[in-house]
C-alpha cells in the first residue's frame, strides 16, 4: 500500500489554520482507505509550549498531546480517523510567531515510508532546512501554500526590503523542494510549478448548523436573532485596521448598527483603544470557537481582511447559512459563487452591503453548496489538483519507487537541465544553512540546525552530540 507524509508547521492546541486543516486532511485522506497516511507535527518543549498552547494547557509526553489531538478531531468528524501521528523537534520564535523546525525533519518518516509528501506551508518549513531534499527522498512532493507571508513582512519595519528578499527565498525553496504547489488563492505568491485550488474544507459541525438553519426556516420558525459579529485573532493584520477605518469613516452612514467583536491576540490594547477614542459601536468580548453556541444567533459576519489567504472563519459562517460581508479580493474568489457572499470594493459599497444584509434574510445552502464547503470535496480537489490520484494509480511506484524513478531518469539520454537547476539551488541551500551565522543573518533562532538535549529526551532521540557529532583534529 502507498504511503502520504502530510508535514506541517503547527499542532493543537494552538488554534491555527496550520495546526487544524492538515488535521482533517490527514483524517478524510485515511478514510478512503487507499493509503496508509502520517501526520507530522511539530513538538515543542515545555517552555515554549507555555508560550504557544492557550489555557496554559501542556503536555508531558508526545503520547499525551497526540490523545489530545485525537479527541479533538473526533468529536468534530464523527468517524475514528485511521492515521499516524508522530512527532519532530520544532522551536518556537516569539518575533515570528511561527514555529520553525529544528534539525532535518525528513528523517522523521523512515526511508521505507518516504514514498508522497504533502508539505503544508513548503516555504515556512524549508526557510533554514539543512537535512536532506524532499524530492530525493520522496517519489512525489505536494507544497500547499496556506500564508501570505509577504503581506505580513510589508508591514514591518523595512517591510519592503524584507518582502522582496523573502519573495525570492520562497522561489528558491519551492523550486529545489517541491514537485507540485498548490496555493489557495491568488492571494498567496505565484510560486514555481503553482495552480491555485482551495483543497480546505470546513468542519462538519459547522454544516451541520447550517442545516438546522434551513431546517428552521423550512418551519417557519426565525433563525437569527442577533447582527453582525466579527472573529479573529486580536492583531492589526487581521482586518482590525480596515475594520476600524471603514466603521470610522461611514459612522454616520450606519448610524444605529451595532458590531460584535471576538478575539484575543497581542494588538488587543490598541484595538479596543483605538475603537473607544473613535466612539465606534463595537462590543469586544473575548475569542472563543466559531462553533459555540453563543455564535448561531447572529445573521452578518462581517470580515474586512485582505490579508488572509483563504479565511477559514468567512468559510465556516457561510457553512452555517450567514451572510457574509468581505473584500473584493483575491482571497475570497473561492467565496463569490454563495449567494450570501456580499462583497464590497469601496468603502461606500461596504455600507451598502451592510444595509443588504441587514435588510435581507440569507438563503439556505444548496446541497451542492454544501458539498463544496465539505472537506470531501476539499479532499477531491487536492487529489485532482496536486495529481496524487494519478500518482497513486501509477504501479510502477510502489514500495520500490525511488528505484523506479532513478531507472526512468537513466533511460533518458539527455540530462533534465530543470532538475539540474534545481539540484543546484538545493545543494546551494544546503550548504547556506548549514552556516550558523548565515542562518542568523537571516532570523533563525539559534540553535535550530540541529535539535537540543531537552527534544532528544522528550522525543526518545540520539542525544545531539551522538546525531551530529563534531570532529576536530
């Protein structure tokens, strides 16, 4: 049986796109049985989990968090998913927010199941990767591109100059790592070997309260009993800057409308002041899952960020029957075929489109809606796509693969000067991170190119100095 090694940059509990979408993926890919399928997560030691998981939550052992994973996944899917979880060393980085690998995590799916790779966010995990290439190891390699770091990055101090080095790390990395690249939106940077396809879906729960709305409706009885709300992670980029600039803007013009806001996060402060000294109608409450019950009653989610790729919160309110108001932008293209998708282009038209929904009634999900917004359909997509089903089905890469691919490479006379390029830049790579003071030039955390003591205990690994060993004369 064939083997996929889905590789990401985050876990849970840490609520984010990194941590739960390859979590379902790795579930609904299990499900159809095809193949045997391996989730790859970070683990953090101690002192960076009490940085990272919320609630101060922690875990002793790998063992503990992966129990954790699990129950969280089922409870949401419904279906025990037959999958393997394991774990690589991973640092976190307070500047970055991120969490970055430590060591070469492709040693941590043994050579005898490197057969496809699904590198969820391929830039992030190969920015300082010193181990061996992707595409030596594995048969087939799938990048799928979650972040639009380059819109973050301009918004830092030096913004520009940092983007367009970044931009040009991230063709490199994607050339050298990667077979295929899928992003999910134009969003996202136009990468090598690209096609743009949303393969996420949302969490069954959320359909599930979508179909009680229209259940609701059916009868008679009334869905919503609340406005407008808006959820996400407290920080400037995450549309708190527009949706402050467009409330303060046209105040007048929505005189009597009123904005429900959830969300914690590092801007907190600045957000709530800046909304008080502008006397705007907003009522910040805490963050909480988009699931809770607390959240069905409202009709309008308002959602200005453009600096999301794919905004998972904008999918999940339009699974369960809301209108949504967003940006004309790139990121919502996969949104605009919902009826209840009202997007806007200028400030003025966000106030119309406000006044729509707030005037109008939603209108009950489709079934073939519905499908789209299923992580099935996700799971289709990303296997037409990525080009895994014709990958799976071809039975001349098997367990023997690698030997497979380095007979049909030999058979051809003349030399592929495509991969000889991206050989090189992957070689170049090589040797750059393998330069400690390179790597911190360049925003490592020091000590990453190889993992600590406190991993190889945690993890049950070589101690470093066995792993690496350093010779001197």
């Amino acid at each position: 049986m064939r083997h996929v090694a889905i590789v990401t940059t985050a876990s849970l509990p840490w609520m984010t796109g990194t941590a739960v979408n390859p979590l379902f993926r790795a579930a609904y890919l299990a499900q159809t049985a095809k193949q045997n399928v391996t989730l790859l997560v970070p683990w953090l030691c101690r002192s960076d989990q009490e940085l990272v998981y919320p609630d101060n939550l922690t875990f002793s052992s790998p063992e503990e968090q992966e129990s954790y994973i699990r129950s969280w996944l089922e409870e949401r899917v419904g279906f025990k998913a037959d999958f393997k979880i394991s774990f690589y060393p991973g640092k976190f980085s307070k500047e970055r927010r991120s969490i970055i690998p430590a060591g070469d995590t492709t040693k941590f799916i043994p050579s005898k199941d490197a057969d496809i790779a699904i590198l969820e966010e391929p830039e992030h995990l190969n920015w300082y990767h010193h181990g061996k290439r992707w595409t030596d190891k594995f048969n087939h390699v799938v990048g799928i591109v979650h972040t639009n770091y380059l819109e973050y990055i301009k918004r830092e101090k030096n913004g520009a100059l940092q983007a367009f080095l970044v931009k040009h790390i991230n063709n490199w990395v994607a050339r050298a790592y990667c077979d295929k690249i899928l992003r999910l939106s134009a969003a996202t940077q136009d990468l090598p070997k690209s096609e743009i396809c949303n393969v996420h879906g949302v969490n069954p729960k959320f359909l599930k309260i979508g179909e009680k709305v229209a259940t609701d409706k059916e009868r008679g009885q009334p869905s919503f009993s609340k406005g407008a709300y808006f959820l996400g992670k407290m920080v400037w980029a995450k549309g708190y800057r527009e949706l402050i600039d467009l409330l303060a803007k046209h105040k007048n013009d929505l005189d009597g409308f009123n904005l429900d806001v959830y969300g914690n996060g590092e801007d907190a402060h600045d957000v709530q002041s800046t909304a008080k000294r502008l006397n705007l109608n907003l009522q910040f409450l805490k963050g909480r899952d988009h699931a809770d019950d607390s959240l069905h009653d409202y009709k309008i989610f308002i959602n200005p960020s453009v600096s999301d790729v794919l905004c998972t919160a904008t999918a999940e309110a339009l699974a369960m029957g809301k209108f949504v108001v967003c940006a004309d932008h790139p990121s919502n293209e996969f949104f605009r075929s919902f009826p209840n998708c009202l997007t806007y282009k200028t400030p003025e038209d966000f106030v119309a489109k406000v006044k729509q929904a707030m005037a109008n009634e939603p209108q009950p999900l489709t079934s073939e809606q519905r499908y789209n917004l299923s992580w099935e359909a996700a799971t289709q997509r990303f296997m037409e796509y990525s080009e895994l089903d014709k990958v799976l089905n071809n039975a001349g890469l098997g367990d023997s693969g690698r030997s497979s691919k380095m007979a049909i490479s030999k058979s051809v006379s003349m030399p592929d000067l495509t991969e000889m390029v991206n050989g090189g830049l992957a070689f170049a790579h090589y040797c750059l991170t393998g330069n400690e003071f390179l790597r911190l030039c360049t925003g490592a955390i020091p000590g990453t190119r190889d993992y600590n003591k406190q991993h190889s205990k945690d993890l049950h690994l070589l101690p470093p100095q066995v792993e690496n060993p350093i010779y001197g004369w």
